[in-house]
C-alpha cells in the first residue's frame, strides 16, 4: 500500500493528498491518515515538498469536514439512515461516533480527528446535532492542525520505517483514544472556566 500511494503522490501531487483526505473527512472509506503518512514519509525522501503535504491535508481535513457538516446539517439524521450504508456509514458506526459526541460535547471534534471512525463522521454529526457551524469551524481546524502536524512529522522523520510505525500505533489505537478524549476534555473544561471568570469580572 505504502508503493502505492507514493506512486499516487508522484503522479498527482498535492492535488491527490488534498483528495484522498477531504475524501475521507466527509465519511467515505478511504485511508487519509495512510496517504499523509506515506506523502509525508516521501517528502522525507526528496520527493513533495512537506511543507506544501501539510498545507494540502490541512486544506483537505477542513474542507472534507465541512462538506460533512453540511450534509448532517440539511440531510439530517433520515439521510444518513437513508443512504448512509452504501459509503460505509453504518448504523453501528453513526451511533458508536455520537455517542462521543453526546457524552463528550463539541470539544470532541478536536480529539475525533485522532479517532478512527470519528474522524470520518465528525462533521456529519456536528452538523446532525445542530452544532452552531462558527464553533464547528474553530474546533476543527484546530484539530485538522494537530493531526496533520502530528502524523505529517511521524511520517517525514521516520522516512522508510513508517510501516512499521504505522502498525505498532494500531495495535494501541485504544490508547491514543483515551489520551486524545482526556486532552480534548481538560481543554474544553479549562475554557468554559476561563469564560466564567471573565464573565464573573
């Protein structure tokens, strides 16, 4: 997969990091996260420059997201209930991802990114539970930045071990659930305080 992809990038270029995952960010199956790796992991090897990977798979995240929202928003629930199975949108899927999303609140978008299945389908639920689009935005172009940054400079620094790399964090996807839901909860929680205190002044 890992050839695949590079061949992909040489060919297309940034235009194919945007695609593949704007793609995946408004809930079609594709493997973004993989793509950027990999466009990361040949940037390393004299191939696009990484800056110009980054800025691509930012754009792509944001723009995905937000075509996602969208489709929540004026589709609704009976829409992705309707049609949500033919792109793998499952019921079992839609329902585990709102469940983060209910128990977590909006500042969940921003540690979904590092979630498989909710960084397909966190916009769609944004945009089905009503999240006010202005709030949806920041939170999400704040974590398309985090994720980028964080797997785009995996994939540049470890060059051809990425595979390997790649592999070992799946096997503990579980724990950089855990630790991207504690981040994204204390942050929330430390600015609801911060506006209290402002407001109380």
């Amino acid at each position: 997969m890992q050839q695949t992809f590079v061949d992909i990038v040489t060919r297309y270029g940034y235009a194919a990091v945007f695609v593949i995952i704007m793609l995946e960010d408004f809930g079609m199956p594709v493997p973004g996260e993989t793509a950027l790796v990999v466009a990361a992991g040949a940037a390393a090897a004299g191939g696009p420059n990484i800056w110009g990977v980054l800025i691509a798979a930012v754009l792509g995240a944001i723009v995905g997201d937000n075509i996602g929202y969208l489709i929540g928003h004026f589709g609704g629930r009976p829409l992705i209930e309707r049609v949500g199975g033919r792109v793998g949108i499952t019921p079992e899927r839609f329902a585990f991802a709102e469940g983060f999303f209910t128990r977590y609140g909006e500042g969940i978008v921003v540690g979904a990114r590092f979630v498989e299945i909710l960084r397909q389908l966190n916009g769609i639920i944004a945009g089905v539970l009503g999240m006010h689009w202005a709030r949806f935005l920041g939170y999400n172009a704040l974590g398309a930045a985090l994720w980028v940054g964080t797997w785009g400079a995996i994939g540049y620094f470890a060059g051809g071990h990425i595979e390997q790399i790649h592999a070992f964090v799946g096997r503990f996807h579980w724990v950089l659930i855990v630790g991207a839901v504690v981040v994204t909860v204390i942050a929330v929680v430390a600015y609801r305080r911060k506006l209290r205190t402002v407001a109380a002044a």
